[in-house]
C-alpha cells in the first residue's frame, strides 16, 4: 500500500467509527439485492485491510474489509467533505 492508500484508508476508517459514512442510490441498491445492511459495509470500512485507488475513477477507493459475520465485502468509496461516501457496494 503506498502512502497516499494508507492515507486513505486510515481516514475511511475513522469516518466509519465516526459513522459519518452516506450511500449512494446505486450502493442501496446492490446492498438489497446482496442481503447486506449499512452496518455490515460500515463496519467493513472502519476494519478494512485493503485500499486501493479505483482503476476507473481516479477520486474513488476500492476498500476492503470483513462486515458483521466475518464476511469480506468491498465498496467503492469517494471522500466528500469529512464524509465517506460509498458509491458501489460488492459482496
């Protein structure tokens, strides 16, 4: 992980522990159809293990981590005024 990864990740984590974390439509979306619920992604985000910059959207980051039952999710976060914004949720 470079320094501007680790950067990132350290500050979506603590928005996450802030639980100052908002999702966009198309990550709602893709959490209902998965059977995932906001805590699992939030509580993803603030034990991600994994961040990477977005191959197609250069102000995004690929976040890693373990939701509520131990299992791995990943979501595409954009970091808008202190806030993490998820905009695209995997599971």
């Amino acid at each position: 992980m470079n320094p501007e990864e680790g950067a990132a990740l350290r500050d979506i984590q603590g928005y996450a522990r802030a639980n100052r974390v908002e999702f966009g439509p198309h990550a709602k979306k893709r959490m209902r159809e998965r059977g995932a619920y906001e805590g699992d992604v939030v509580e993803a985000l603030a034990k991600a293990s994994r961040c990477t910059k977005n191959k197609e959207c250069s102000d995004r980051w690929d976040v890693t981590g373990e939701d509520l039952d131990g299992d791995s999710l990943t979501a595409v976060v954009v970091i808008e005024d202190g806030i993490a914004v998820v905009t695209i949720f995997e599971k």
